[in-house]
C-alpha cells in the first residue's frame, strides 16, 4: 500500500494537543512523509474586549508566545523523530483553517479534546465539524505515543466506506496485527424463534451464515490487496458499536480504523454514526 507522504497536526498546545503531535510525528517518520503542525488563534471571538481592555498589545502578545511554541515543538520533533517540520500560525476560524489545510495532506491528526461524551453532543465544534466535512482520513488521537501501533481493530460491513477503511487502516501501519471485525445481525436468529423454528436448525443456520461471512471477509481482504499484512478475522453477533468496543479491549487495541457512512447532518445528530459512538466511546485513538 502507497505510503502517506504529508502528515498535518493541529494543536492548542494542551496536553491532548501535544500528543497528536507525537504521534503525527512518529506516523510521518515511519512513513518518510512531510510533517506540518498547524496553530490558529481564535482572534476574532476575544477581539471585542480586546479592543476595550488591551488594543493590539494582546494580540501580538499571544502570537509571539504561540511562535514560540511552535517553534519548541518543531525543536523537539527534529531532535527525537529526525524530522524537520513546517509550522504554521492562523488567525481566524480553526474549522475553516484545518479545512483548507487538509486539502494540501495526506493525513490529519487531530487530539481528542472535544470528542468527549459532553462536548461530543455540541454542535459547530471545530474536530466534529472536521470528522464530518474533512475528506481525509482524520486520526483522533487519545493517549500518550509510547510506541507505535500493534493492534488495529478494523470492523467492517461490507460497504464502500468499510472498504475505505480497509484501505487507510493498511496504509497506516504495515507492521501492525490487523483484527478484523464483522458483526452479524442478531434479530435473524430472534425471527426463527419466535416462529418455533426447531434450536438444531437455528443453530446450523448461524453455522452457515458464519461460515459465509468469514469466507466473504477473506475475499475483501485478498481483493483490496492485504495479503502480507498479520491480519486475524472475528465475528460477532449484535450491536455494532458495542461489539467493536468489546472486542478492542479484548485484545488490547491501540487503535480502531471505522469507515464514515454519509449521512445528512440531521441524522447524524438524531441517531449518531457508528464511528461517532466508536470514537466517543472508545478508550485508543480512532481513525
């Protein structure tokens, strides 16, 4: 699979903010792939009292720090990751800078502030606007880097966005163990029950439908040309998003690669996507 060749990272310089960074950083190496850490200042939101309390003096004061640390992180990434990093400051809206960004990489990584349970329920925050509108891969990052990914947990469905998945999950890291998940539906099994269908038949039926499925994923896989990945296939039965959980902490994933169904912005917040819950919900970085 193509490796990706430019990595873009936004920060606030938070603690969340400083491990996207690291692992952007530990992604482009891996990759040989150009690294750009990009900071926008919110000037227009605080400029009001600005202009009352502190004209201009404010502003430049907050830029000049925020040079500097940039430049710290450019420092510290080329001494531990041997990289030489672009930095960028914008002004204006974070949404609308990491937008035109994006469109210059191949990856965005972005820390996980603001993709909690509370803030995960607002509306017009800067990373959820991102994982709905961004066509890149968006990796959300959780935890501190302390090595690089092991165990990617990769569930599927069968779908042109599962597929997708599919083929990010083997760009992003080639050494890993790749688990792939398919939930099956359970209400199948419910139906033949409630019609007093004999337990022997349910089960051989479940055996048939498995035995189809893992047959399927096998032929996903070779197809979409993962062949030499260390790749080990699992099914379950039931909710998706509550399957993939289970799963990821039974094996001890660090990382869990969901494709992005489209759907309108009124049914995401109705219903929220499978890779909304997953991200929300979820204790290792998403992408």
């Amino acid at each position: 699979m193509t490796p990706f060749n430019s990595v873009l990272v936004a920060t606030d310089f938070s603690v969340d903010g400083d491990n996207a960074v690291r692992r952007a950083a530990r992604v482009a190496h891996e990759h040989g792939a150009r690294l750009h850490i990009l900071h926008v200042l919110e000037a227009a939101s605080r400029q009001p009292l600005r202009d009352w309390f502190f004209p201009a003096i404010d502003v430049d004061r907050e830029a000049a720090q925020a040079r500097s640390a940039l430049r710290q992180l450019a420092v510290e990434i080329a001494g531990t990751c041997d990289l030489a990093p672009s930095v960028e400051l914008a002004t204006g809206d974070p949404f609308e800078a990491l937008m035109r960004a994006s469109e210059r990489a191949d990856l965005v990584v972005l820390g996980s502030r603001g993709c909690g349970r509370p803030a995960g329920l607002r509306i017009g925050t800067s990373v959820d606007r991102v994982l709905r509108r961004c066509r890149r891969p968006v990796l959300v990052v959780k935890t501190a880097v302390a090595q690089p990914y092991r165990r990617v947990l990769l569930p599927i469905d069968f779908t042109a966005s599962s597929d997708a998945a599919i083929r990010v999950a083997a760009r992003m890291q080639r050494e890993a163990d790749l688990h792939v998940l398919h939930a099956l539906d359970s209400r199948r099994e419910s139906v033949l029950r409630d019609a007093d269908v004999p337990e022997h038949i349910i089960r051989e039926t479940r055996l048939m439908e498995e035995d189809g499925t893992k047959a399927r994923m096998r032929r996903k896989l070779a197809g979409l040309g993962l062949d030499g990945m260390r790749i080990h296939c699992a099914l379950t039965h039931g909710c998706v998003v509550r399957s993939t959980l289970r799963h990821a902490q039974a094996i001890g994933a660090d990382l869990i690669v969901t494709g992005r169904q489209r759907r309108s912005t009124a049914a995401e917040f109705l219903l929220g996507s499978v890779s909304r819950r997953i991200l929300r919900e979820s204790a290792c970085d998403t992408l």
